[in-house]
C-alpha cells in the first residue's frame, strides 16, 4: 500500500518547511526550541512512514535531510566518545556477527569438510602433494620450511605482517561479497594451501607438528575468515533474493551497513589472532599449552558473539516492532 503524496505533503509539507527554517536559525528561544522539537518527532515518524510506503526517492531524500539537520541542531554536533565505542563493542559488532551465523557458520563447515578432505587425499596420494608443490619443496616443507615460517621474521614484525594480511582478505570476502564467486574462490584458494600443506606434513609423519603449530591461532584467524567470508555472501544473497518487505536496493544496503561493522570489527579480532600467531604459535613450551591459550582466545571471542550478539539481536528486533507498531498505526489514521 502507498501513500497519497500530493494529500501527505498538503498536509504536513509546512511542518516540513517550518522545522527546516528553525534548523536555520543561529539562536532559537525556548519556544521556538520547544516547537523544533516537537517538528523533528513528527517529521521522524512521517519520515519512516515515507520510507515505509511511498515510491519517491526524491521526497523520502529531501525529508531525510531535513530531520538529520534537525537531530543536528538538537543534539550537537557528533564528536567520538567512549560510550560510542563501548556500544559498538557490546551491541554493534556482536549484534552484526551474531545476526549472521547461519551464513559464517555455513561457511565454517563447508570450508572445514573441504580442507579435511584435502589433507586426507593428499596424504594418502604423495604424487598428488609432488604435482602441487614439488619433491624438493616438500621435503624442505617437512624438514624446516613449515615451523620455519613461524619464526624467520621478529614477532612483532611478523604480527603487523598478519594483521594486514588477514584484515585485507577479509575486506575482499566483504567487499566482493555481492558478487558471490570471487568469496567462494577465495575461500577455494585459502583451503587448497592448507589441504596441501596439511597433506603433505601427514604424509610425510608430520601431524603433530602441522596440527600444534596451526590449531593455536588458526582457531580464532580461520574464525574472522568465515564471518567476513559469510557476511560478504549475506550481502549477496540480499541482492538475488531480498526480503518481501524491502527492495533489492533497500536490502543490500542494509546487509552492507551490517558489513562495515562487521569490516571494522574483525580490524581487532586479526589483531589478536595475529599476536597469538606471532608470539604463542613458535613459543618453546609444551603443544597442549599452546593449544589451550589458542581455544581459550577462540571460545571467548564465541561467547562475546553468542552473548553479547543474542541481547544485540533481541533489542534490534524489539526497536523495529515499535517503530512498524508506529508507523502502522499513523497510517491508520
């Protein structure tokens, strides 16, 4: 159902007008910041009904700036603060991933029973391992290439180097999410190198040193792949197949919103793996130690999602029930 347009803007286009000149003016007086007030809550409700039920973007535009140049002039202008940070930490990023699991989780386990696979075909089929990498490259990987990896550059260095590595894969399974096959053949690409590499360590008697090395920071790295590698084809997913009650526009760009949070969220989650990697993955204590700080890392950064995400979730879905409670009942009128 749609809106009469010319009958809604007749009715309501000089509250419009009004509030837009009292966002003008330099100095209001108490009646006048009383009257803004009470412009801005009406325009914001006529603003979701627009959204809601009217076809022109030009109209739906037009009041958009003028409620946020109104929430301007009332709130100030918006500078960094702490409690924006603590609510992207405790409701924005957790809420974002955890809104996505069937997608990161989806991918988790696609990913896991390919690289398995991998590494069982290679291992029980050397010349497979020779035909990737060669005779020479592999016994070198065994010997010292492999553990050697962990420990040719200073730690620090090497966890800057990790960091942007990861955080740049990442963008690309998010960036290029909507597009849907450059996300499955980075996903493809990153699967092929450890089924190979893990293949060829089994083969040769290596398990424990592959697995020891890998599962500490690979626990929490392969993790953030899967949610920006989900997220990017949630996006994606939006575009083929959209909500009912959005448009195909209206759908990604909802999914995107959620991808940047989720970008800039991972930012810190490859910072931890990266450190994990380049300071706990080589250090010279027993495996099983190594092993637990890695799960340990990797289970809290589950239980931030899990807990923090599902109260994100609820209070998400509680604001949009009272906003359409809105919106329905001004249209009814």
């Amino acid at each position: 159902m749609t809106v009469d347009l010319d009958a809604y803007v007749a009715e309501h286009g000089g509250e419009w007008r009004r509030l837009d000149q009292l966002c003008g003016r330099r100095r209001l007086d108490a009646a006048e910041v009383d009257e803004l007030v009470a412009l801005y809550q009406r325009a914001a409700t006529q603003l979701s009904v627009l959204r809601s039920r009217s076809p022109d973007p030009a109209l739906v535009g037009e009041l958009s700036q003028v409620v946020l140049r109104a929430r301007a002039r009332l709130t100030g202008r918006p500078r960094p603060s702490w409690a924006a940070v603590g609510r992207f930490l405790l409701v924005g990023f957790p809420g974002a991933v955890h809104r996505a699991w069937p997608w990161w989780c989806g991918v988790a386990t696609g990913f896991s029973l390919l690289t398995f696979f991998l590494i069982w075909f290679v291992a029980g089929n050397p010349d497979t391992a020779a035909a990737f990498i060669g005779e020479e490259a592999a016994g070198d990987l065994v010997e010292s290439g492999f553990a050697g990896y962990y420990t040719e550059f200073s730690a620090p260095t090497f966890a800057f180097h990790l960091w942007t590595h990861n955080a740049w894969l990442a963008a690309q399974c998010l960036a290029a999410g909507v597009l849907i096959v450059p996300v499955a053949w980075l996903l493809w690409q990153n699967a092929l190198n450890i089924g190979v590499v893990g293949g060829v360590m089994v083969s040769y008697g290596r398990a424990d040193v592959f697995f020891g090395m890998i599962t500490p920071h690979g626990l929490l790295e392969l993790t953030g792949v899967f949610v920006a590698a989900g997220v990017g084809l949630r996006t994606g997913w939006a575009w083929i197949a959209p909500p009912a009650q959005l448009t195909r526009g209206q759908a990604v760009a909802r999914a995107g919103r959620e991808g940047v949070l989720v970008a800039v969220g991972l930012v810190g989650v490859f910072a931890v793996s990266a450190v994990v990697e380049a300071f706990v993955t080589p250090a010279p204590v027993p495996v099983p130690l190594r092993v637990a700080v890695g799960a340990a890392v990797w289970l809290a950064f589950l239980a931030y999602v899990v807990i923090l995400g599902r109260r994100a979730t609820r209070l998400s879905d509680s604001v949009d029930h009272e906003v359409d409670g809105v919106v329905d009942r001004h249209h009814h009128r």
